[in-house]
C-alpha cells in the first residue's frame, strides 16, 4: 500500500496513532528511499543473552525453577557455610 507523506520542518514524518510508541529499524537502501520495519531493540550490553550458548543455560536454569520450589534459607548455616 503506498501513502504519501510530508516530512514537516523538523525533518519527521509520522506512521500513525497505530505505530505510537513502537520501535522501528530505518534502512535508507538509496537516497530518498527507506525500508521502516518494525522491530525490537536490544541494548549492546544485553546482547549477550541471545546467543545461543547463554540461550541453553538460562533455558535449563528456568526449568529447574520450574521443577524445584523455593525453600526457606537458614542464614546461620549459610553463614558458616561461608565462614
């Protein structure tokens, strides 16, 4: 579906009250001419949870939480324990 748009002075344009709020990925593939898709943001210092090695670890760590329920700690013993 094409839709024209006037970029305003301050150099936006906008998507609609559908989009507000969301994230969006620009890719200006030649002069004068982008791809908007939506997306989602990862921060440089969370990328690391998305590999695939730290994907498998925090997969089994979740379904042992899942299999294993919380018990009450015994902070005296804790304490000698790391005495």
């Amino acid at each position: 579906m094409n839709t024209i748009k006037t970029v305003g002075r301050s150099g936006q344009i906008s998507l609609g009250k559908k989009f507000a709020g969301q994230t969006v990925m620009m890719d200006e593939i030649d002069t004068g001419v982008w791809i908007v898709k939506l997306g989602r943001f990862i921060p440089d210092n969370e990328s690391w949870l998305h590999r695939p090695d730290v994907q498998t670890k925090l997969n089994k760590a979740i379904a042992w939480a899942e299999k294993n329920s919380p018990e009450d700690t015994d902070f005296e013993a804790l304490e000698a324990r790391i005495k």
